[in-house]
C-alpha cells in the first residue's frame, strides 16, 4: 500500500516537475546555426497537461497573430509579408497538451517579391557579414529574400530591439527549431552580426585629380602619375592642336602606341569619366579600325574599354555594350573628341568638336585595374593602330555636361587679365599663356582687373601664339573683348600673324590687323578671303567700357556685334587663313613693319587705353552667347 503524502509535499513535486520542463537557463547568445533550420515540429513544446503561471521573465504574451510584416514597429520598411505564424490562444489547455503544434504554423510564400534600391547607383546586390563594430550604414536586408532595403531611424530600431530581446529570451527556453523562426530580418542592428546589402565592392579608391597626357614631347601624365611609355619608338609633331608645344605622333605600320603600366594601375570599375583628346588622323583605312585607347581585364561584357575610329566614324565599346557615332571623319584635320560615361543614368555619349554625334544606354565599365593603352587596344592588339596625331589628352574621373564640353571643344583661349587667376595665364581649356611687353595691370578693369597699354614706353602689346584653329581655312572664329579707350586714334587693338620664325619675326605674306580704331574713330572690324573684308561699327567714347565681338562663318559672314547687339555685317563668304598657328598681338601691331601688311581701315598705331576679358572661340557664337558676354 501506497502512502499517500501530504498536500502540500504532493503540490511541490509537482512544481518540481514543470520547473525541469519549463526552467530552461541560457546564457550564450544565439548562433547562426541555429537560426537556419525552419523545422518548426518540437517548437513551442511544453510537455505540461495542467496551465500554470510562468516566471515573468519566460511569460509567453497572449496573441492570436504573431506575424512578420510591413509597419511601424518593424525595423524593416517596405518589405512584403512572406512568413506568418499563426497559433491559437495559449490559454487553451488542448493546446498545452498537444507538443506537436505544426498544425498551427503556416508558411505564406506566395507573396510577390519586391526590391527596393537605396540608392540610384546600386546594380548588384550582395550579402555580406559584417561585425557590427565595423558598420555605420543604416542599410540591412532580409535573409530569406535578398533584397536590398532601408532601415528606419534609431529610435525605431532600439526599440524593435527591445522587442526583440524579449522575444529571443521567449524561444530561448525551448528547443532549436524553435528559434530559426525569429528570422534574420527582425534581428537588431545591435547583434552580433547582421546582413548587408551593398553594391559591388568598388575596388576603386577616389581619385582627387584628373589624368593629363600633354604629349609635349614626353608621355608623362602632367601630375606625374599615371605616366606612359612608347612602344616601337614613337615620336612627337611640332604644332599639335595647341601649336605653342608638341604632338604625340603615331605610325601604325610601325605597331606605335604608348602604354601605361604605372602601379596602382587606373581603376574605372563604375566609375563616370569623360575622355577627352584631339586627333589629327593621316589615315583611316585599317581593317580593324584606327584604335585610339583601351584598358582591359577580359573578354567579357562590360570588362574590356575599346576606343576606335572604325568605318570612319567613332566607336565607343565596352566589349558587347557598345556605341557607335553617325560624324563621318576625314583625314588630315584636327577634332576634339570627347567620350563620356554617366553611371548615374547608365549613359554614354559621344561628342565632337563640342557637338553630341551619338548617346545611348549603357551599363557600368565592370573590369579591374589594368594597364591602359593609347593608340591601340587589347581587342585588336595585333592591327588597327591609329596613324596620325594626338594631342592633350584629358582624362577626367567625372561626367561632364554638354556645356563642359563645347567649352573644351571651341574655347581657344580665355585671359581674364586678373592677379587672381595670374595676369598673363590662360583659364580656358588649352593653357596657352601669353607674355606683355610694357603693360601693367589696373585695378579698375570691366571685371575684377585689367590690362593698362600706352602708359609708358612704347611698344605696349600683349602676345600669344599656337592658335591653330584661327590658321585653318574656313573654320568659324569668334573674338570676345572689352576695351576702354583713354585716347580716340587710329590703332590696332588686335593684330594677327600667321606664325612667327625662331627669330621672332612674323612669317612673311600673312598678317591681318583684325580689331581696330579707324582715323575717324570708329571701331573698324576686318577678315581676309584673298583680299580684305571690313565693318565699321560706331564712334567710340573714351574712358568708357565697350564690349566688341567678331564672328565669322561660312554662313553668316562677318558679323560685328556692339554691346551685345548686331551692328553689322557682310555676306557669306570664305575665310582664307594662313595655314599655320597663328599668333595674336593686343595693343599694336608689333613687327608689322617687318612684313608686307594689309591694314583695310585701320591705322598700324598703338593703341592707348585698358582692354579686359579676351576670349577666342572656335565657333561662331549666336546673338545669345554675345548678349550673355557683354552682360555679365
């Protein structure tokens, strides 16, 4: 016979009993193994027939609904319910019975995926581990999607951290399956580790300056960086497009090209750019096309840069993703090029001479650092040299807009005359900088400084040579300047020379005073199409700013423009030019005298007075360009 125990013994082995089912101790945190398994038939279990009151800190909270999903709480925005858990109210002493509760898990997978960038830039999606000591981004993503999105502020995550503690305590005390279901997408940012969603890894670092290939007889990048070395004896041409310095010259039958293998090599693993350079071609008839740069890691969409003239006309590939232009090119003339590579809007551009040939969608450049080749190519390594000139090429790690770039393709020069940007310097594009002679600079310019002619010993110029599309035959020219006069002669303000000797001396046959005052005071301006074509603007005041500008084209004639308004014009004609880089002369028409000159209206005087803001042009510009010049 059975003795039968007193009440109270009888009451705390039954308490004994729940406690070694119910009183689970955990002390580590949870590892990522157990998080993965979603086998879900021991969890919950309790292997307990009567209910009874748990310790407050395992206390179950009574839902009928505990599910994932978009809303306040979440610490995850915008993201569609894909898990639900479903059971019955925990009061319910059937339930308690019952350890096999898969019965009341349901698993909705049917909900549409969806993806949200948090950034525009963003291509290729990833996970990786991160220690959370590492990380400063507010950027997570959910495990059992892969997909990229946003967390929101602090505020909200420390709290959804709090819940979620509690909870992880909760599933602590039951078994492993148990756990796997609070999922990776309501971990805290404060756990151990947590998934990340990034684009790529851009093994790029940022670079802080362009890449400058001057070709003044050296491959040296100007700062000295990414510095170049010719392949089978290159050589340069005196007068490139900027006639002042040197051009690189290449042979193709000769296999020349210059390569550029300095270590770190160029990364441009999406990264925008815009390549710009001036090309001079003596032959566009290779089978393969006349290659002009490249930098390749492989053989494979988007990996391998190829720059060439094929068919006479530019081709812009990045290996099976890429663009070809429509401009038909010619032999033996100069053109800006410019390529342009925009990641933000997946776009590529071509340009030339300042003027877009070509655009169309794009991906990314996706190869590594690699040596770079200008010249020829990795694709067409063997044939399709380019034979001609190259001259000041410019690598900027950037996209440039259409603006940008008309002025780096029709900006010959630009002397603002101020002490700020240096008196004799050049701002425009091409660094041509000028010398004066006899000249000084005055605070009381038209903007900011200007420069001071006649005020003391005579002659009083300023000079600057090089100008290559100012000597080329039919092609459209633009001068820009202001002038204040202190006394009303006859003189020269802008004198042009067909080149100068190495003695100094001004080539013999062609010289043009181009601005001018008349005998009669009236500003005069003048052109040559085998004889001289002039315009006669009005009388000018002294010690009063004026704005003048000269255009020509082939279409319009020359044009005089006076304080941003047409004054006059002549027809359409020719524009003969001296064949050669020009030199300009401001305040006289020095060395004049030396050679046969033709003066038209003007008198071979100096000219007495301040002059501001030069500018040359190779275009024509429009009655909108001059109005915003002489209203600055």
């Amino acid at each position: 016979m059975q003795t039968s125990l007193p009440l109270n013994a009888v009451e705390l082995r039954r308490k004994e009993k729940i406690s070694k089912v119910t009183k689970i101790s955990r002390k580590k945190p949870i590892e990522k193994s157990e998080m993965t398994s979603l086998n879900v038939d021991k969890c919950l279990h309790t292997d307990v027939t009567p209910p009874v009151q748990m310790q407050p800190d395992i206390t179950v909270p009574s839902l009928d609904v505990v599910e994932t999903k978009r809303n306040e709480r979440s610490l995850l925005a915008n993201i569609p319910v894909v898990m639900k858990i479903k059971r019955k109210k925990p009061n319910v002493k059937s339930d308690m019975k019952n350890p096999n509760v898969e019965r009341h898990m349901q698993m909705d997978m049917t909900k549409p995926r969806q993806m949200q960038y948090y950034s525009s830039a963003l291509q290729e999606p990833m996970l990786s581990m991160k220690s959370t000591d590492d990380i400063s981004s507010q950027h997570t993503l959910t495990a059992d999607n892969d997909l990229p999105i946003v967390t929101q502020d602090k505020d909200k995550a420390k709290s959804k951290q709090v819940r979620w503690n509690k909870r992880s305590r909760q599933c602590a005390k039951q078994t492993t399956p148990c756990r796997s279901l609070l999922r990776y997408s309501e971990r805290p940012i404060s756990s151990l580790f947590y998934l990340l969603a990034t684009t790529t890894p851009n093994p790029c670092p940022a670079y802080t300056q362009n890449i400058f290939w001057t070709f003044d007889s050296t491959l040296n990048d100007f700062y000295d960086v990414f510095n170049g070395v010719g392949i089978n004896g290159v050589s340069y041409v005196a007068n490139g497009y900027v006639g002042y310095g040197y051009g690189l010259k290449l042979t193709s039958s000769l296999n020349q090209s210059v390569l550029v293998s300095t270590t770190p090599y160029l990364c441009l693993r999406n990264i925008s750019f815009t390549l710009e350079v001036w090309l001079y071609p003596t032959n566009l008839t290779q089978t393969n096309g006349d290659n002009l740069f490249g930098q390749c890691q492989a053989f494979s969409t988007d990996q391998c840069i190829h720059i060439a003239i094929r068919s006479q006309k530019i081709f812009m590939g990045f290996y099976g993703d890429d663009l070809t232009g429509t401009t038909t090119l010619t032999v033996n003339r100069w053109y800006h090029l410019a390529l342009v590579l925009d990641v933000t809007l997946l776009k590529k551009s071509i340009y030339i001479n300042g003027i877009l040939d070509q655009y169309g969608s794009s991906n990314s450049f996706k190869g590594l650092a690699n040596s770079l080749k200008i010249g020829t190519n990795d694709v067409w390594n063997t044939s399709g040299f380019y034979n001609g000139y190259m001259d000041q090429m410019l690598l900027t790690l950037r996209s440039k807009n259409a603006t940008e770039i008309l002025i780096d393709a029709t900006v010959v020069v630009y002397y603002k005359f101020d002490v700020a940007t240096g008196i004799y310097d050049d701002s425009g594009p091409l660094y041509i900088n000028g010398t004066g002679t006899d000249v000084s600079s005055v605070s009381s310019g038209r903007i900011n400084e200007a420069l001071l002619f006649g005020s003391s010993t005579l002659p009083s110029y300023y000079q600057f040579q090089g100008l290559t599309a100012l000597g080329t035959a039919n092609q459209a020219f633009s001068i820009s300047l202001w002038i204040n006069p202190s006394f009303i002669n006859g003189s020269v303000i802008l004198h042009v020379n067909g080149g100068y000797d190495t003695t100094g001396i001004g080539l013999p046959g062609w010289c043009i005073p181009f601005i001018g005052i008349s005998s009669s005071g009236h500003v005069v301006v003048q052109s040559w199409i085998g004889s001289i074509v002039s315009v006669l603007g009005p009388v000018l005041l002294t010690n009063s700013w004026i704005h003048i500008v000269e255009t020509w084209s082939a279409t319009n004639g020359l044009r005089l423009y006076v304080n941003g308004t047409l004054n006059g014009s002549t027809a359409a004609s020719t524009y003969s030019a001296s064949g050669h880089p020009d030199t300009i002369t401001l305040g006289n028409s020095v060395n004049a005298t030396n050679i046969s000159c033709t003066a038209g209206l003007l008198v071979m005087s100096q000219f007495f007075g301040l002059i501001d803001e030069f500018q040359l042009y190779s275009r024509e510009l429009n009655t909108t360009d001059v109005y915003s010049l002489a209203n600055p």
